[in-house]
C-alpha cells in the first residue's frame, strides 16, 4: 500500500501544490490515471472486503489530494463516479477481475466523458464561426484552444483576442500556441476589454463548472468579460463538458472559492522596484484576497456548448438529470 501513496502523492497530489498540473480536465485526468495505478497496486487485506477497504483507501488519496490543493467541482465528480463503481461491483467478482472492471471504468470516463465530449463540443462550436469573425477569449481553456485550431484547420479565416490578467498570465501560453499554428491573434489584458470588445463577433470561453441555475464558475475574471459582452451585445459562448455539471447553486464567488497564494498578487513581474506590499504580512489591518474563481450569472450567458448539444442556461438541470439516469454520480 505504500506504492500506491507515493505514486498519489508524486503523480497528482505534489504537481498540483507545485502547479505544474492547471486546467479542470488536466487535473481531473491526472488524479483517475493515479488511481488506476493505485487499483493495480492494491490487494484486499484479510478479512476485509474489497469494496469496503478501497472507498477507504480512495478517500485517504482523496484527503491528501485536498490537502495539495481543494479540488475542482469535475474532480468532484469522478470521484464520486468511481465510488459508485465500487459500490456496485458484484460481489460474485474476483479481486483480479473486480480490478479490471474499475480499470475499464476509469479508461470509460476519460475517452467518454473528456476527450470525445471535447471533440463533440469542437464539432458544434466550429459552426458558429464565419469567415471575418474576431473572437475573443479569457485566460487559457483547452476546449477552447481546440475550437480555434480545428477551425483553422478546416480553413476558416478569423482573428483570435486573448485577455489575459494578473497574476497567472495563463494567455501568454495559449497566445503562443495559437499564433505557432498561423491563427491571426491579438493579446490584451482585462482592464482594456472594453476598448476592444467593439471589434468582437463572439466571445468563447471555458468553465471550471456549470451550476443548475446556469451560472457559470470559472477562472476568475470571466465574469467581467461576460458582463462587457452582454453590454456591447456580443453572444457568449461558454464551453464546457457535461460531467462539469453540477447540482449545487452559487449566487456569488464568496460562499464558496479556492483562495489562491496572496504573494502572487503582492509583487508585479519584472518590476522589483514595486515593492508596496512587501511587508503586508505583518500589518494587521490589511488582508490580500487573491480569489481563484468567480460566478458568471446566467443572464450574461447566450448559449452553453456542451457535448449534449447547444443549450441555453435554463436547461442545465436536464443535463443533471440525464446524468443521473445515466447512474455516473449519486
């Protein structure tokens, strides 16, 4: 059993605390490749039942994995995804063989419900792009990036802004990978959108998540392009796969959040001079609050792109319960 922790630890858990794993599918993809390397390791002890002793073992990687970093709502929801799985393992089964059916399980939910829901996703979205569009994105979402480069690929001719915003600069990355390709970008930061969005055609944008009343919880900042969108009238666009789906409903970005380093937003790269906040540890009167993620409300959202189809933000509740028949997620 000690395998199975270090590889928990060394293969997702330590690469989320350092961030060389970002982006809801990459960790979510990440922690069920552990656990399936953790399944192949395991042997049930004596006198225990397997189905009984794994949920435990799951949980303990689960805690530890909290510990690194809170975990995203998609990760949320393969994990409970996976529980089920065991939980309805047969008792008839071999140890050997109830391995196998979690194995293939897993392998089921990452092909399935990630990188075939993404290429539907790719297929629906290319075709509200026209030639001559200008579109615009926040931050860096794969889903996204593969939209822009599919429908270059099919030789539609468009122009690509990236906005991006302190302190991640997660669009310089995708910045680089779209213009290596040969799409035509323009990068700015969020405090100048409003003075391109008059230049915009769509707004495409990822999410970390969808709640059943349609808001949209994704990185910190997409509501306020969201929100410039709405009021220049350019449709917004949220692409998001369907097991991001969730139950729950958020008002605002305060009741429930991931708290991000404060150091990060205290210090400006590249420039040391600035050197402000220095010591804003020590004055007790000054708290730094570097939020991860925040709260799109529905009334800003045009359409929802997910592998069920196109849909507007009032039928997110039907998505949830489809999954639910589907028996994915308690």
């Amino acid at each position: 059993m000690l395998t199975m922790a270090l590889y928990i630890s060394n293969q997702a858990g330590l690469r989320y605390l350092a961030g060389d794993i970002s982006g809801g599918n990459a960790r979510c993809i990440a922690m069920l490749e552990a656990f399936q390397e953790s399944i192949k390791d395991y042997s049930t002890p004596p006198e225990k039942a397997l189905i009984r002793d794994l949920t435990a073992k799951i949980n303990c990687y689960v805690s530890f994995l909290i510990e690194c970093r809170p975990l995203s709502i998609s990760m949320g929801n393969a994990i409970r995804f996976l529980k089920t799985r065991i939980v309805k393992l047969p008792l008839t089964l071999s140890e050997s063989e109830a391995k196998a059916t979690l194995l293939s399980d897993i392998d089921r939910f990452i092909n399935e419900k990630i990188i075939l829901a993404d290429k539907v996703i790719v297929r629906h979205a290319v075709t509200k792009i026209r030639d001559g569009d200008v579109l615009l994105t926040y931050g860096s979402s794969s889903a996204v990036e593969m939209i822009c480069l599919h429908a270059h690929d099919i030789g539609k001719q468009f122009r690509v802004v990236v906005v991006d915003s302190r302190p991640k600069l997660e669009g310089r990355l995708l910045l680089h990978r779209l213009v290596r390709k040969g799409i035509t970008c323009t990068y700015t930061h969020i405090n100048a959108v409003s003075y391109i969005m008059h230049e915009v055609n769509r707004v495409f944008l990822g999410a970390s998540s969808v709640l059943s009343n349609g808001t949209v919880y994704s990185r910190v900042g997409t509501a306020c392009v969201a929100m410039v969108a709405h009021q220049f009238h350019v449709p917004v666009l949220i692409c998001c796969e369907a097991y991001k789906f969730y139950e729950r409903v958020q008002l605002d970005s305060i009741c429930s959040n991931e708290l991000g380093d404060p150091d990060a937003i205290s210090k400006v790269p590249g420039r040391k001079e600035i050197n402000y906040l220095d010591d804003w540890a020590n004055r007790e009167n000054l708290q730094l609050l570097n939020l991860i993620y925040d709260a799109t409300p529905s009334d800003y959202v045009s359409m929802i792109i997910t592998d069920y189809g196109m849909i507007p933000p009032t039928s997110v509740p039907v998505i949830v319960r489809e999954y639910r028949k589907e028996h994915l997620w308690i």
